[in-house]
C-alpha cells in the first residue's frame, strides 16, 4: 500500500490463498471428532460464467481435466437462482484431500486463464446421522472460510449456533473470517 493509499484510507483486498483449501482435510477429522459431522463428498466452486468463447474453452478444459484421471469424480455444472454456475465435484467421501485437490485445480485453472474475478467461494459440505448439514465455504475474495449450516426442514433458516461452534472450533486450523457480514446464506448449494 502507498502513501497515497495510506493518507485517504483505502486499503487493498485482500488476496485469495488457494493452498489453504488443503488444511480442509485437516478441519475434516476435528469436525467428524467433534461434533460428529463428516464430509460427503462433495465439493463445488461457484462463479460468475463469463461470456465468450475464451470462457467456454476454460470451462471445457477444467472438466476434461476432472473427469480424465483414472479415478475420476463424477463432474456436472449447476446453474443457481442467481445466475451463478456450481462446478459441482463428486467423489469418494473418505478422499478428502483428492476433493480439494480437484477444487484447487477448478480455481486455479479459471485464475490463470483471467477469470479470477468471477470467482466467489468454494463449497465442501457436511453431514451427520441425524441429517444435520453444514458446509466449509471459502471466500476468493476474503481468502478466509466461514461455515453455513441451514436449518433442517426449517426452510430458508440456518442454524447459528452451529456455525458460531463450528467458527470457534476450526479457528485454530483455517483462517475463518471474522466479520460476520460476510457469512453469506447460499440457499440452494450443491450438497446442503
């Protein structure tokens, strides 16, 4: 930051920390130990679908990419209410570090070819017995995580006491946000 910067207040974002989606596999045996939920294995990466033919290719090349390993996930795209695009990931629940792998390959094959920007979160949701959901999501933006845990047939409601529990218990693992206006409710994601 410069002087210029300093001297009116502005300030610059925050970079995205791609490598920390790998301390996810981590957060996954506290959470499973804890408080008993464990990964479903699935995994997506949100973003803003950009229009062209550079766009499309970049698309094309990052599930040709997913689906041509030898133990491949089952791959598709969702379209949400927003208009955002899921780049949903389906693999073996126990491989938590092969999901994030993948997930890690989706954003960092968007970055390169300059579709950063359209970047908004990636998603590895949980589950326990009882049916109870929540999800690590993590900001592009921020380069931090959050958990969403929507109430269970309680329609568009989450449960906040879960996602403040589960706030204070992977703090020591993964740069959580802390500014709760940014723990956004994704009503609809793939796997919650």
């Amino acid at each position: 930051m410069g002087l210029l910067d300093s001297i009116l207040g502005r300030s610059r974002p925050k970079q995205a920390n791609l490598d920390a989606l790998f301390a996810v596999p981590s957060a996954a045996i506290t959470l499973r130990a804890a408080v008993g939920l464990a990964p479903t294995g699935l995994g997506a990466v949100c973003y803003r679908p950009a229009g062209g033919a550079a766009f499309a290719q970049a698309e094309q090349e990052i599930v040709e990419l997913l689906r041509g390993a030898a133990d491949a996930p089952d791959v598709r795209l969702e379209h949400d209410e927003f208009g955002f695009t899921w780049l949903v990931v389906d693999d073996d629940p126990d491989d938590v570090e092969g999901l994030v792998t993948d997930l890690h390959a989706v954003n960092t094959t968007l970055e390169s070819h300059g579709f950063g920007p359209g970047l908004l979160c990636s998603l590895v949701p949980f589950a326990d017995a009882t049916g109870r959901r929540a999800g690590l999501v993590y900001l592009y933006k921020q380069g931090t995580f959050y958990p969403f845990a929507p109430q269970a047939g309680a329609g568009r409601t989450r449960d906040n006491l879960l996602e403040i529990q589960l706030r204070d218990l992977l703090a020591g693992e993964l740069p959580v946000e802390r500014e709760m206006s940014r723990w956004l409710a994704i009503w609809g994601a793939p796997g919650l």
